[in-house]
C-alpha cells in the first residue's frame, strides 16, 4: 500500500490578483487530466465536503463552456461557470471562471500538469481581473470562531 | 460581533512564508530587528522589508527603546484571515484529497481488468 499524501497542498499568494495551488498525484498524467476535465470523473471529485454535485457539463474545447453546481447540505446552491480558452490535453487547460454569488469577481483559472517518474504534479491558478474581485476571497463573511490562544492560531498559520 | 472585513493588506503581509516566519518568531515577545535577524536565515535588509510591510497591515507594532527598535506582534489583526485560510485550506485538501482517493481507485480497478 503507497502511503497517501493527504493534506499536502500548497497555497500560496503570488501577487494582489492570484492563488497558486500545487498538490502531486502518484497516476500517469493522462489519467488525471481525465479526471478534472470529464464530467462523470468532475462529480465524483468537486464537492470538496459533503455537498451533492447536481450540474456537472464540460464541453472540453475551446470556446466550449462548462457548468457546475453543488448543493451544501444546508441547501445552498454554488453555481460556478465559464469558457474554456486553452485545452491541450493531457498538460493544460486555461478558463474564465465565475462564481454566480460573486457576479463582479471575474478570474480566469488554468491548470497545468506536468509529469515526472509517474508522479503527475498539478499546478493551480486562479487569477481575479481586478481587487474587487480577489477582495471577496478575503472576506471573512462566516461566524467568527472563538479563540483563546494567540500561540496557537499563530503557530498554525506560520506552519 | 459583525463580521470583520479583511483588507487586502493584511491578506497578502501574511501570504509570504518569510513573513510567517517573522510572525512566528515574535511569539514570544518583543524584539529587536537583530534578534529577530538572529533568529532567522534572513538578513537584516530583508527583515527590515517584512517588518515595514507587516507594519503597515497592522500585523507588527514598533517602539522606539534607545537606539534599538523593538517589535511586537498586534495578533488581534490575524484572526479573520486566519480564519478564511484555514477554512479555504481545508477545503482544496479535502477536494485534492478526494481527487488521489478516486485516481487510486481507478487505477487498481484498471489493474483488475
């Protein structure tokens, strides 16, 4: 059994406008650009809790638009939709993307795969058109949780 | 308590590794730029660069001792970012996660073919 990497994705911030994940998959790269870019492997995989995925349509070519919708289980609908502007299988695919709850924070997101001794590493990048847009990211709009201890949050985020 | 908005200051101070670490090691207590350079595998331009930048977000406050500038952590700052990352982490993990568990599982059900 190949222990997992579970947990190891890497966030980061490179400029005002962009987050960059990183995260590595032990598949051939083909296999995992199948997985995020087919719908019936997409609804398997986008709901990152226990949200039920209800729209999941890909039309994988340029010009083509995707279309997809999860349902929280407290019965919020998260509509996310938008055009493909670059498919190269298996390394990259580059798309506008738009969260229907954020209708002016307007990105283009792109993935690339790349492919090293059968270890497929994802490269994530989700890049607002403006600071309106990325500001709603940062937003803090839930309950704020309690906290006791500086130490420990600190030591959290300073991992 | 209304939610506390974040600006996009305090966002992108704390978004750098280096500057976490100068975060970290303020921890525990106030210090002096060269201890904080003692500290850390920065050197004193560059720690001076991350305390100006977490000063101007709120993240640092700087007092004047002598000759010596000393800095101290403003943690009150940190908790709604905090709170955002943490919850964003959480969920790319818990999606990336889901993505290895289904690629291991396609791939041993090709192997079974």
């Amino acid at each position: 059994m190949t222990p997992n990497r579970h947990g190891s994705a890497v966030i980061e911030f490179p400029s005002d406008l962009e987050i960059l994940i990183t995260r590595e998959f032990d598949a051939p790269i083909a296999l995992v650009f199948d997985v995020f870019t087919k719908p019936e492997h997409v609804r398997k995989h986008f709901a990152p809790f226990e949200e039920e995925v209800t729209v999941c349509s890909i039309d994988l070519r340029v010009g083509g638009d995707y279309h997809i919708v999860m349902v929280t289980a407290d019965g919020i609908e998260c509509s996310f939709r938008g055009t493909y502007l670059e498919v190269e299988p298996p390394t990259r695919t580059v798309q506008t993307w738009l969260f229907e709850g954020w209708p002016d924070a307007e990105a283009v997101e792109s993935m690339e795969l790349t492919e090293t001794d059968g270890v497929t590493k994802l490269t994530y990048r989700l890049t607002f058109r403006d600071q309106a847009g990325r500001d709603h990211m940062s937003k803090y709009d839930g309950l704020l949780s309690s906290f006791d201890n500086v130490e420990d949050y600190v030591a959290q985020i300073s991992r | 308590m209304a939610p506390t908005p974040v600006t996009s200051d305090v966002f992108n101070a704390i978004a750098a590794a280096d500057r976490r670490e100068v975060l970290d090691t303020l921890l525990a207590g106030e210090k002096a730029v060269g201890a904080i350079v003692n500290d850390l595998s920065m050197s004193q331009p560059q720690v001076s660069k991350h305390l100006r930048v977490l000063s101007e977000a709120g993240l640092v406050r700087c007092r004047v001792d002598g000759r010596r500038r000393l800095y101290r952590l403003e943690p009150a700052q940190l908790r709604p970012f905090h709170d955002w990352l943490a919850k964003y982490e959480q969920a790319w993990n818990a999606r990336l996660d889901r993505v290895e568990d289904y690629l291991k599982e396609l791939q041993q059900r090709g192997e079974q073919q």
